[in-house]
C-alpha cells in the first residue's frame, strides 16, 4: 500500500526537531509495519505503537483509505503512559 503523510504529519518532524527529539520517516513507517501493538483510535482510525528506546514509544495515528495509509499524526510518549498498551 501506499504511505502518504498529511501536512501536520510533515510538520511533527520539524516540531520534534525543535525539541532535539529526531524521528526520521523510516521509523514512523516501520512503527506501522512492525508495531509492537496496534489499537483502535478516534473516527476509525488506528494507533501503531513501538518503543524508540528505554523510556518511550512513538506512537503513529493513522487511517487507511482507498489502499492507501494515510499518516495524521505521531508523536513520541513515555513509555510508563501507555506501557499497558504494549
């Protein structure tokens, strides 16, 4: 399937960036193809999850459209927060 990024997709990268946090489009990819877990998110859409390092997970919203993943959002979390979700 194809993988598109919305606009604030592109934008998180940048944001992260600001805050010495660098995630690269290869780790939000593998976060939905490999994830440690995938729940169900808001509107349909769903929630890949996969632990970055030690202390946190990168979480990937996205939804799934006309075959194509259509990446929302992600964005970086502790671990200890959704460590129940793993």
């Amino acid at each position: 399937m194809k993988i598109e990024f919305t606009d604030h997709a592109e934008d998180k990268f940048l944001i992260l960036e600001e805050h010495n946090f660098l995630i690269d489009k290869e780790t939000v990819i593998k976060t939905i193809n490999e994830p440690d877990k995938t729940v169900a998110g808001r509107k349909g859409r769903l929630i890949a999850q996969k632990a970055i390092d030690e202390k946190h997970l990168l979480r990937v919203v996205y939804e799934i459209k006309n075959y194509r993943i259509i990446i929302v959002t992600f964005y970086p979390t502790r671990r200890s927060r959704h460590e129940d979700k793993i």
